[in-house]
C-alpha cells in the first residue's frame, strides 16, 4: 500500500482496494463471457491462500485476493514477452519471487519491487521489504552478478536453467532455498489462457 494515496494508514488503505477492485473490474470488463468464468476461478483460488491472519477481514481479504490476480495476470503478460524472446532464440532466465515483506502494511506479502531491496543491498531500505535477509540478499547480487558477467545467473550450486516455452523453467527463489522448476505458475496460466486467449490483458 506504500504508493497508494492518502496521508493517513486508513486512507492509503482504502484507496488500495478502490484500486484492486478497479483493476480487476478492468481485467473482467476485457475478457469474454466465456472468458470470465476462469477469471473467478482464478478469484477464488487466490481468496483461498490467503494467509489466515488476513482471511478473517472480509475487505483485506478480497483486496488481496484481487491483488493476486492482478499479479498473476501481470506475470501472464511478461511470461508472453519471455516466450517470444526465448522462441526468437534470446537466453531468457525467469524467476518467481517469494521471499515475502515483513511489514504488517504490504500484509507480508512478495508485493511488486520487494526484491529491489536485496538486490541493490539497500538493507536499511524497508519502503517495501521490511527487514530484509543478509544472506539472501547476497545471493541475490552474487546471481545478478553473475548474469551480468556471465550471462549464466546460477550460483551456490543451483542451476539456473534458461527459459524455454516448452518448458518454462524458472526460479522460484524463497527465503530459505532457490529452485529451478518448471512452469510454477502453470494453474494460473493455464486458467488465463482460458480467460484471454493469446492477447493477454495489459494491466499497465
């Protein structure tokens, strides 16, 4: 909720799920009626993970809920960029993070632009992040580095395989272990597919 408007926590708080709520209502006005229905299931697999501190507020709830879908629908489309990168034969790396915020206001979530954190070692940045994992965050910039130097992000003995649309290895990187899988993001994919076809919705 960091950048959403207002001066006071209530007010940011508000103006975040007028957010969520427009945005999804966006994403539903963009798709088929045939399409829709897989959007709400997506809706409803996302309101079923909510972390049970958060599920017993019906409002944080759906925000958060919507939140995910929005996110899920913003990595569809970046995953449609991969795809044609790696299909015009670009070395292509995806990862998924999952190292979450600590702050109470972002709902312990892995919210958009916590890892910028760890990988600029700006420790005591917690705008997003929280308190963020020393260790972590040097493995991130080992990987980074190793990218940039390389072109090869693997590190401490975990290979980070390149992406392939047959395949879509990725590295999901958690706060207590990385690993390359392929397609962690397969049901929700697969469920936007449904709800979009091969145009997916731009939610910037």
């Amino acid at each position: 909720m960091e950048d959403s408007g207002g001066e006071t926590a209530k007010e940011k708080f508000k103006s975040w799920v007028d957010d969520m709520d427009s945005a999804y209502n966006d994403a539903c006005n963009h798709t088929s009626e045939k399409g829709k229905p897989a959007l709400e299931e997506l809706l409803e697999y996302e309101a079923g993970i909510v972390p049970k501190e958060y599920a017993g507020d019906e409002n944080v709830r759906a925000a958060l809920a919507k939140s995910g879908v929005i996110s899920e629908l913003w990595r569809y489309e970046i995953l449609d960029f991969a795809d044609r990168f790696a299909d015009a034969g670009g070395d292509t790396r995806a990862y998924l993070w999952k190292v979450p915020s600590t702050r109470d206001d972002m709902f312990k979530s892995a919210v958009h632009a916590v890892e910028l954190a760890y990988v600029f070692n700006s420790l005591g940045n917690n705008i997003y992040a929280g308190e963020v994992d020393p260790k972590v965050a040097a493995k991130v910039r080992e990987s980074w580095v190793n990218f940039a130097k390389t072109g090869d992000p693997s590190v401490d003995g975990v290979e980070w395989k390149p992406y392939k649309t047959d395949v879509r290895d990725t590295m999901v990187i958690e706060r207590d272990g990385w690993e390359c899988v392929p397609d962690p993001s397969k049901a929700a994919r697969e469920l936007l597919v449904r709800a979009f076809g091969d145009d997916p919705y731009h939610v910037w």
